[in-house]
C-alpha cells in the first residue's frame, strides 16, 4: 500500500457542510472515501492555521490517492494538498540505486 498525506483547506461552502454536520460525520467521509478505492485511514485530525485537516491514507496505488482530492476539489468544498510519503526503506533503495547509476553532468570532466 502506498502512504499518503493530505492537507485541506475548506472552502466557504465546506465551512457551511462542517457547521451543519459537525467533525465526526467529516471524519466518516473520509474514511468511506478511502474504503471506496481500496485504502484505508490511517489518521485525521482538524488543525487551525493554514490547513483546516490533515489525513493520512493508504492506499493500493497513486490512481486511487488521487480519487479523493479530484472529487473533494470538484465539488468546490475544499482545496486539497496531496502529499506521497516514502518509507525510509524506500530511500534505502534510491541510494543503493545511485551508487550503481552513472551520470556525467553537462560540461564536467
């Protein structure tokens, strides 16, 4: 599974829906929209400064991260920031990775 972080920012007519139906039920959006690609909430909390909610998600693959922030952005309620996080086995593999690439920068001997 693929791990991602979302960051939102609620529009004036996500304020509205939040008002009227208060944190959990935006929680339980949530989490139904991630079931519905195959993923699952790994964490949401609400947040006040430039974000109005963080969430992480896991999902099966990058097309099924993007489900989420096309639909939310579509629907005018909310301004999402998509965020893929790396497992630091990941970063294990770049580097292993870059020691057996070769590249020679333009003009360098």
């Amino acid at each position: 599974m693929a791990h991602f972080l979302y960051l939102g920012s609620y529009t004036q007519e996500g304020r509205k829906g939040l008002v009227a139906e208060g944190g959990s039920k935006r929680r339980e959006a949530v989490e139904g929209l991630a079931r519905s690609v195959g993923g699952k909430l790994v964490y949401f909390s609400f947040a006040i400064g430039e974000h109005d909610l963080v969430a992480i998600i896991d999902v099966p693959d990058t097309a099924a991260a993007l489900v989420a922030p096309l639909i939310v952005g579509s629907l005018g309620i909310a301004n999402i920031t998509t965020v893929s996080l790396l497992d630091p086995s990941t970063l294990d593999d770049v580097a292993a990775r870059i020691k057996k690439t070769t590249y020679r920068a333009p003009g360098a001997n």
